[in-house]
C-alpha cells in the first residue's frame, strides 16, 4: 500500500465524514444518526485492510466472493459487512450469519429462501428491501407496487428481521428527482413500521453514493453506501487479486 494512495483515502474520508455532518446539521438531524458504508467492490485486500482504519463505519460488497475473501482475511479489522449486491439463492448459504446486514432483497423467492436457509442454521438474519422507487431508469430492485406483498410475507417469516428499505437513485436526473426518490422511499419506510409488526422493525434506510449522499441524507438516511468518493474511480479490468 503506496503511502501516497493511503493518504488520499484518509484525506477523502474526512472530507465525508464532513460532508455528512453538514449534510445532517442542515437537515436538523444529528450527524451520529447516518452511517458510513464504504462501497469497496473491486478493491483489493490490501486497499480495504488500508481503508479500514479510516473512521468508515461498515463495510458493503456486491459480491459474495469478495465478501467472504476479505472477510476470511481479515480485511475489515472487526468492521461489519453487509451485501449490498443481487444475492443468487445458491449463495445464501455463504452470505448468512457473514453479513450483519442483507441490504439487496429485491425478491419473494429469495426472501423465502433466505428464512428458510436462516431457519436450518437456527439463526436470525437482518435485511433490507432493495426498492426501485426511480421506476424504469433504476435496473435494480422491486418494484414499488410489490411492497406490500414482500412485507407481508416476511411479517411471517420468524428467522427474517426487515430492518428498513435500500434504494438506488436513477443517475443522471435532476437534482429534484433525485430528492423526489429519496423521500418516497422514506415515506415506504415510515408507512411500513407504522404497523409495528414484531420483526419488521424498519427505520433504516440505505440510501445515497458518492454522487447524491448529501440530497440522500437530507431526505432521511441513515446508510451512506460510499465507493468511487473514497478509493478513486474503479477499475474493472484488473482482474481480481487472491
Ligand atoms: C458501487 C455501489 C455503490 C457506490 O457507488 P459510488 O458511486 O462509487 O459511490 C453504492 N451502492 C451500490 C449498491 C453499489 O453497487
């Protein structure tokens, strides 16, 4: 790990962590109520392990593989990890019990395969609805009018706690939008622990990246899901090391 690389990180994430603060001030919430969730797909080991002593709050892969890779080495210095990418049901298995939250459920079929895997291994698992509430621009996530029908299945799902709703703004819309969006998913939100079902606890929402986290944070957040702000811009075509 170059030093230089390590202080532009550090560097970065103050400038974040600054951000956000201000971002929560203005909005009248506490800069302690919102999180921040390093989007570290594509890093290596190192840069992560590197970025892990910075003040990040968590960490949120999008692959299975990569979460288990840096998690088995240690990578995340004790940090938790989330998933926070499209979960295939033959990877539950690996993910349970590894990832302190399931930010992606974007499915009934993979929330009932989720309870029922998390019901063998006798344990609970957190999650977080993954909605499209951007409609067609946004590819990932359920689409809004399905809500309902996915809290209610899992309102009976015992080894399925709901904790809040994630969401991925469409890019390259106005700035109005963008807050548009993230104030609907925050309505969901609230509509759905309004019903104080036990294990549908909700008020959490992920929302907001590295180019809309501070409108995100203005609509609600709690989750900030932070990549190209901190490491640079990813690079895909390296494959990946280890
Ligand atoms: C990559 C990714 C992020 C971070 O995006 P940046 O624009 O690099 O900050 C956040 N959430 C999800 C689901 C992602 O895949």
């Amino acid at each position: 790990m170059p030093t230089e690389q390590q202080q532009r990180m550090a560097e970065a994430v103050a400038q974040i962590k600054e951000n956000m603060a201000k971002a929560a001030r203005a909005a009248g919430r506490r800069p302690e109520e919102v999180v921040l969730c390093a989007a570290s797909k594509t890093q290596t080991v190192e840069t992560v392990r590197a970025s892990a002593v910075l003040p990040i709050d968590l960490f949120g892969e999008n692959h299975v593989q990569e979460l288990v890779r840096n998690a088995d080495a240690g990578a995340y210095l004790g940090k938790p990890a989330h998933l926070i990418g499209h979960l295939q049901t033959n990877k539950i298995k690996k993910v349970l019990g590894r990832a302190a939250l399931i930010q992606s459920v974007d499915s009934l079929r993979l929330l009932a395969t989720l309870e029922k895997e998390a019901a063998k291994l006798n344990l609970t698992q957190a999650v977080l609805l993954e909605v499209n509430v951007g409609g067609e621009d946004s590819k990932t996530g359920l689409p809004e009018a399905e809500l309902p029908r996915l809290l209610e299945a899992a309102a009976g799902m015992p080894h399925i706690r709901v904790e809040g709703l994630m969401t991925i703004a469409p890019l390259d819309v106005e700035p109005a939008e963008t807050h548009r969006c993230f104030a609907r998913l925050r309505e969901l939100d609230a509509a759905a622990g309004a019903q104080h079902i036990p294990n549908l606890p909700m008020g959490t929402l992920s929302m907001g990246m590295s180019g809309d986290y501070a409108a995100a944070i203005a609509e609600g957040a709690t989750i900030v899901r932070i990549g190209t702000a901190i490491y640079g811009a990813r690079d895909y075509s390296r494959p990946p090391k280890h």
